[in-house]
C-alpha cells in the first residue's frame, strides 16, 4: 500500500480536519479477507476507485483506494464507517 505523505498526514488529523486514521495502520491491519470492496466514483484522472469497508483495530471503517496495477493499491481516504456502510455491511451475513 502506497500513499501521497501530506494526504496521510490531513487524514491523520482529528475531526473536523481529518478523520483521525492514519493509512499506515491499515497498510498493516486491516482485515481484507473479510472487507466488503465496490466500485466508488472515479478520480480526477477518470481511473476507478474503491471502497473496502472492514476492521481494523476492532474499528469499522471505509478505505477509499485505486489499483496501482497488480502491484499495490493506493490509499485515498481512510475514515469511519458510515451508517450505511455499516448496514450493507452487516447485510452481508444475513
């Protein structure tokens, strides 16, 4: 996982500011085995976006990411769940 270092330092800031998180955490803990992953809205740049919600640290939150080919994934935004995202995904298991 990769990062543009002053989006990491923003995201890292408590609200209102940022959301607190920071991306290295979930480079190292995030759970993808259990993430739920759909497509976002494009970037800037017109290449798709995505949106894994799952654990980290025992935390549910939504990391915004693009694909870096096969290689790696670039982290966009790292915040808490919303409620809706916490609805679909609880409705996974139902």
């Amino acid at each position: 996982m990769v990062w543009d270092e002053p989006k990491r330092k923003k995201n890292r800031q408590p609200p209102p500011a940022g959301h607190g998180l920071d991306f290295a955490d979930a480079r190292d803990r995030f759970e993808w085995e259990t993430a739920a992953i759909s497509e976002s809205y494009s970037g800037k740049s017109g290449g798709a976006r995505y949106i894994a919600t799952g654990y980290l640290d025992g935390k549910l939150v939504s990391l915004t990411f693009s694909l870096l080919g096969t290689e790696a994934v670039s982290a966009i935004s790292l915040r808490t769940a919303s409620n809706r995202e916490r609805r679909a995904y609880a409705g996974r298991f139902e």
